[in-house]
C-alpha cells in the first residue's frame, strides 16, 4: 500500500472505509465484507429464482415431479403393456398377477425410464406402450 | 444501504437450532420408513424408472448400513453435534435417494431434502447444539437472511401446491376420497368437497398469512390443524410418512418466532412452591430464551413492569411491548412463544377457551398450597 493511501486509511477494527472528498478508500476487510454480502446476495436470489422457476416449467411442461403437487391432481391415468414378439400383449397388471413383479411405488413415474426394466422381463417383449386412457393416445418404446 | 443492512442484519440462532432439531427427528423417522421401500425398490419387483442409469445402485445387503448411516447423521444433526458434516451426509443421502429413481421422487423427501441443505447453509448448529455446548463460543447469531430462505420455502411449497390444487377433479374432492379414511357414505355427500376447498383455503392462507404478522398466530393454528389432520386422516399406507413430513413442515414455522431473548418480562409469586413447578417446567421449555423468569420478591422487577407485589403475588404478570398480561392471558401468551405449544397455543383464544381458562385459573390460584420461604429460581 501506498504511502499516501496508508496514511488516508482509517485502520480502527471494524470501521472499513472513510469518506474522503467524494470517494472511498476501502480497507481488505470492507472489501472481504462486500464480496461476502454479495455471495449472500447472489445465493439469496438464485436460490428463490430457482425454486420458484422449478415448478414453474414443470407445470408448463406437465412434468410431475419438483413442483409441490402434493396429492393435488390424480393426474393422467396410464395403463402399461407389454407387447411380445407376434403381437401379443401383456398389460404390467397381468405381469403382476403372473410374476409377482413389477410393482410401482408411485403413481407418476416417466414412462420413457419403465422401458429398461419392463424390457429386461422373460420372455423378453419387443416394445412397451404406454396408452393414455382419457386421450387413447399411445406411446410405444421398442425394446433394444 | 437497505441491501447491505438486509444481507448483514443478525439474528437470535436459537430458532433454528430447535428448527433443525426437529428435522433432525423427522428425518429418523423417515430413514425408518425408507428401510421396507428401499428393500423393495432393489428386490427387483418394483418397475425401476431411474433418469441417470450411470447412477450406481446400493450394493446388494448394504441397504442397512446405508440406512444406519442416514440415521446416525440424523441424529448428530439434531442433537447438533458436528452440524455440517452430519447435515452434510444426511443431504447426500436424500439427494442419492431422489435421483436414484423416479419411484422415490416424493415431493416430502425433496422438502426434507432442501430443508436440510437450508439448515445447513443457515448455520443451524450455532445455537441449541452439542456444537455450542463443546466448540463454540461465538456469538449465538445468524445472519437473518439465512433463516428467511426456509421460510419462504414455504410460501413456495403452499402456493404452488394450492395453484396445483385448483383443478376440477381435486375441487370435486376426488383425492378426498381416495387418500383419506373418510368413510364411503360419507364420499358421497358435500363433505369431499368442502373439505377439498378448506384444504385449498387453508394452504392459501398458510402462504401468505405467515408473513403477516396480525395473521400469524393464526396461520401458525391452522397450519397445525392441517397437517395434524392430514397425519389422522390420510390412508393408513401414508400414516407414518405423513407424521415426519408434518414434522418436518411445521419446524420452519418456529423461525417466524423473532422475538428477542429475554425480551419478556414473567414475574411470579416466588413464595408459593406450586407457582414455582409451573416456572421451572415454563422455564425448561423456554429453548427460545424469550422469557425472563423474576420473582414478585425482586423489587427491580417490578418496578420495571410497573405492577405491585401484591398484583404478582395475586396472578402471574407478563410484560413485553409495554404491555402488562395477568393469569390466564399471561400463561397463554407465554405459551404462544414457547416451541413445544407456539403452534396450538393461539388456538386458546378461540372462544369458549378464554372464559374457561380465567375460571380454571381463578380456581387453581386460590386453592394453591404456598409456602412462605422465598427462594430465588435461577434465571
């Protein structure tokens, strides 16, 4: 530090910078302080921002999971099969009844990620559909 | 500048720490609970739906272990002993469950999930911790900003649960029906839906009444009302994860309790050995320190709250804000800040309750047994 600029600094604890003429001399610690309220700051903000943007975009994009909707929408019903070779389909209810497998231990799940697991089954299927049952609409997953 | 003095305000720790531990004991519970479903999400019946397949899954035989951890974290967390490395490693337990697989994305265990990391960054093992009894001899503050985060989580987490709510199937009390015990003569009737519109009512209010400070009290009875109902009246299958998310929600609703330690003023009759049990006991569950406990016999005493001894002697006195309470009012006011009764306690001043406890008190202060001796209590 500068002899001038020492001179000018008020080095008494906890009072970090002293008004000179229209500007200011700020000591370390003043500057360690406003960079530890600005952290503060940044994190404050980009905390609220994102949990509030969350489930914002997950209720635009009618995803269920992140957003708060406890309990709060039965939501769209699926039913789930799976299709063998030769076209003969298994719903995952008759899966159950018939493996004892394939337990679901929440009600929304992406359907897109059921297709490893329902896809690994003996014998193995050749696709998994998924069929909304309000819309009829169906998604099928071919089974690599 | 009003940014610097938001981000470098203070405040008392002691909220936080009775916050985490009480999540702390929610988050045991739930390790619990986790044990039978990690079990059989691994067991290989349960369709696995997992959004990072390069994502390990527990070894075989260490589900135990990895719930004794989570427990063992837990534990330390609530007790405060090393606060961040046990807040630390609970979070990375709840975080590996939440990614793990979409069958365990509940919305409960993310809100544990984001209260632990809050609690964490808030410095929580500041006050109310072995931290403080063994290592700690800073001051018992945090910046206020900190605990203003898990509070306004949630606002976040009412108010979109009642935007979600506002849907034709949810307001005809479809849900009702089919997450709650409510018998099925009932479904048929208006009850579903009023109780579908109370729930949405409710919530509302939680998000907003919190903040206000008129309302507050009465946000903290209904939010106690709410999730105590939710605990007795949702299906059996939900009964255990419900009691450690109602736990788990309602201990944020302590940091709303700013008042500063030893603000309020009891003064008590310290010549009668009954008064002096009900003052130890209040005294024990005072975690917050709001109260300081003086007998009618110190002189100071009273001539700050500016009552006689013989008023004391008469009734308990409460003063704070330049206000004086006596008897009932006194002992729930009292109430109304201690963490164990702060969220029932407003509801002592729905009528009849008033009326009930001046004459209950009446009655109990002129049959009590005194002694004479005045010894004073610690403070």
């Amino acid at each position: 530090m500068s002899p001038l600029r020492d001179s000018l600094v008020n080095k008494q604890e906890g009072q970090p910078s002293i008004p000179l003429s229209g500007f200011t001399l700020h000591t370390p610690s003043a500057i360690m302080c406003k960079m530890r309220l600005g952290a503060s700051a940044a994190f404050f903000v980009l905390y609220l921002a994102v949990q509030i943007a969350v489930p914002a975009i997950q209720i635009v994009r009618r995803d269920s999971n992140f957003r708060w909707g406890m309990f709060a929408e039965s939501g769209e019903r699926h039913d789930i099969f799976l299709e063998y070779p030769g076209q003969a389909r298994e719903s995952l209810d008759q899966l159950r009844a018939r493996t004892g497998r394939g337990k679901l231990l929440r009600s929304q799940v992406d359907g897109a990620l059921l297709t490893p697991y329902l896809c690994s089954q003996t014998p193995k299927p050749a696709r998994i559909i998924v069929r909304n049952l309000r819309t009829g609409a169906e998604e099928h997953y071919p089974c690599r | 500048m009003p940014l610097d003095k938001f981000f470098g305000a203070q405040t008392s720790a002691r909220p936080l720490g009775v916050a985490r531990a009480a999540v702390g004991i929610a988050a045991f519970g739930r390790a619990a609970i986790q044990y039978e479903i990690l079990r059989a999400l691994f067991s290989g019946d349960v369709v696995r739906s997992k959004p990072f397949p390069w994502l390990p899954d527990l070894p075989h035989g260490s589900i135990p272990v990895f719930v004794a951890i989570w427990m063992l974290a837990s534990v330390s967390f609530a007790f405060g002993f090393r606060t961040r490395l046990s807040g630390g490693i609970l979070l990375a337990c709840l975080t590996y469950q939440l990614v793990l697989d979409q069958n365990l994305d509940w919305s409960n265990l993310y809100f544990m999930a984001l209260v632990v990391f809050l609690l964490i960054v808030a410095d929580s093992g500041c006050s109310f911790s072995l931290d403080r009894r063994f290592f700690r001899q800073d001051p018992e503050q945090v910046s206020r900003w900190t605990t203003l985060l898990p509070r306004l989580q949630l606002s976040i987490v009412y108010g979109y649960s009642v935007l979600l709510k506002l849907n034709p199937s949810f307001l005809a009390g479809q849900t009702i029906v089919q997450a709650t015990r409510m018998p099925a003569f009932l479904g048929a009737t208006w009850l579903p839906t009023l109780t579908a519109a109370a729930t949405v009512g409710i919530e509302f209010f939680l998000a907003v009444g919190l903040w206000v400070p008129a309302l507050r009290r009465a946000a903290f009875a209904l939010g106690f009302v709410l999730h105590t109902a939710i605990f007795f009246g949702m299906d059996r299958a939900h009964t255990s994860t419900m009691f450690t998310f109602g736990l788990n929600i309602l201990a944020p609703y302590v940091l709303f309790l700013e008042q500063a330690p030893g603000s309020r003023l009891v003064i008590w009759d310290d010549g009668c050995a009954f008064c002096r049990r009900w003052i130890t006991l209040f005294r024990a569950f005072d975690w917050l320190g709001v109260h300081r406990y003086e007998g009618s016999s110190s002189r100071d005493a009273l001539a700050n709250a500016g009552v006689t001894a013989q008023e004391a002697d008469a009734e308990i006195k409460l003063s704070f804000d330049g206000r004086i309470l006596g008897g009932f009012g006194a002992i729930r006011e009292v109430l109304c800040l201690l963490p164990i009764s702060f969220l029932w306690a407003p509801l002592l001043a729905v009528p009849p309750l008033p009326a009930i406890g001046r004459r209950l008190y009446r009655r109990v202060a002129e049959r009590r047994k005194c002694t004479n001796v005045t010894v004073p209590v610690r403070r």
